[in-house]
C-alpha cells in the first residue's frame, strides 16, 4: 500500500473547511483525496446535529456522503449553491486560478462551480504554483466521437497530449461518458486565454483550467492551516 505522504496535511484542511459549513446551506462537496477528508469532517458535524444540503461534484462523493448520512440534492431542487468548497492539482498564486481535473470530475466540478456563490479551494501547500502547468498536465474532457481529431486540434494549440487510461489500460471514461485528454502544455502566463482557446475547440466539453472561480484558499502546510486570496 502506498501512503499519501500528504494526508496529514490533506486531513487537517478538509477539517478546516468543514467548519465553513453552516446550518441551512446549500454545500457543493467536491472530490478527490483532500476533498474526502471534508466530506468525513462533514459527516462528524452531521452526526453531531448540523443539518445542510449537499450537491456532489462526482459519484465517488456522493456514494461517500450517503454512506455518512448527509442530505443531497440536484440543481432541480436546489439550482444556487451557497458554498463549493473542492481541491485542487495546481493553484496558482496571486490569481487563485486553478488546474483540475486529476481526479477526473472537472465537468460536474465546474458546472458545481460556476453555480456556487462562494468557491473555497483545499490542498496541501504543494500545490501552490507560480504559473499554472508548472508541474500538472491540463486535463480536457472530450466527447468519445472524433476524440483523436479534438486531439490533433490540441496538438495544433501547443499541447503534447496524452488520452488517460484507467489502470487496466482502457480508457478512462468520466461519470458523463466522456473521455479525458492530459494535456502538457508547460508553465503558462496566459491560462485564461488557454481556456478559451481550449473550449472553442469542437468536441471539447469541459477543460481543467478554473479562472476566477476560486475566492480563498486553504492550504495546509507544516505550520499548520492558513487563507490565501
Ligand atoms: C478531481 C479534482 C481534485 O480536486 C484534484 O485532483 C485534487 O485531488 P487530491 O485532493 O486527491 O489531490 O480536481 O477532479
């Protein structure tokens, strides 16, 4: 078994977080290691009487808030959401632009996202980057239909891409059917540009760059929690 060396750290800001959480909200729970970590913080605080409304940003989510017994809901009954508290694969500084995506929710993360009121992003310190694609590819989900030509029009906008695989060698397929693209572009100055440049391609659904989501931060490093933004 290979241990998360980050957590420790992972634990105590999805702990953190936990506690923005107020009676009566409407909560976009989002998904991945250090959002799980919230997900059991908001499960304690449920047991204990706190009482909110959840909407998942994936299936693994939902499947975990259910377990803990946590209220969930749709966009149907429930079509603004008060507080989106998610993680992140790179956030970069000063802007709190994002990448997302590793964990291949991005679609239902950002539509999550783009109805929340306030978005809060969670994450070890790591993960804190100068410009974004420093260290991540920018995940690109992308329909299955004519996925190798949205490829080639990455490959055409400066990306090396790579089709994500599941661990037993087929492609990776999101909760929406669709396929994920990872693509390197390297560290870049221009993201909001890239997005757009990204999402006017035919047969992309929904690109990992978040520009201007993101209200604060909370990043957890070893002296322990802080708010950046
Ligand atoms: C999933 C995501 C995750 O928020 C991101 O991958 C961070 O994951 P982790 O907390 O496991 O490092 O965007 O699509």
């Amino acid at each position: 078994m290979n241990e998360d060396p980050a957590a420790g750290l992972k634990r105590d800001v999805g702990e953190a977080a936990a506690r923005l959480v107020e009676d009566g909200m409407v909560v976009g729970l989002g998904t991945g290691s250090t959002a799980n970590f919230l997900i059991d913080a908001l499960g304690r605080r449920w047991a204990e009487g706190l009482r909110f409304t959840g909407i998942p940003t994936s299936i693994r989510s939902e499947e975990r808030a259910r377990k803990l017994g946590i209220a969930l809901s749709d966009f149907g009954r429930h079509p603004e959401i008060d507080l989106t508290i998610d993680g992140a694969d790179e956030i970069e500084e000063g802007t709190l632009n994002l990448v997302k995506g590793l964990g291949g929710a991005l679609l239902r993360e950002k539509i999550v996202a783009a109805n929340s009121r306030r978005m809060v992003v969670i994450a070890d310190d790591s993960k804190l980057v100068r410009h974004l694609g420093s260290k991540a590819p920018v995940p690109v989900e992308v329909t299955p239909f004519g996925w190798e030509a949205t490829s080639h029009r990455l490959g055409a906008i400066g990306a090396r891409v790579q089709p994500r695989r599941d661990p037993k060698g087929d492609f990776f397929v999101t909760d929406g059917g669709n396929l994920i693209l990872d693509c390197v572009f390297g560290p870049m100055e221009d993201a909001p540009q890239r997005e757009r440049a990204i999402r006017d391609i035919v047969g992309v659904v929904e690109c990992g760059l978040f520009i201007g989501r993101a209200e604060i931060a909370l990043l957890a490093g070893p002296n322990g929690v802080h708010t950046v933004g």
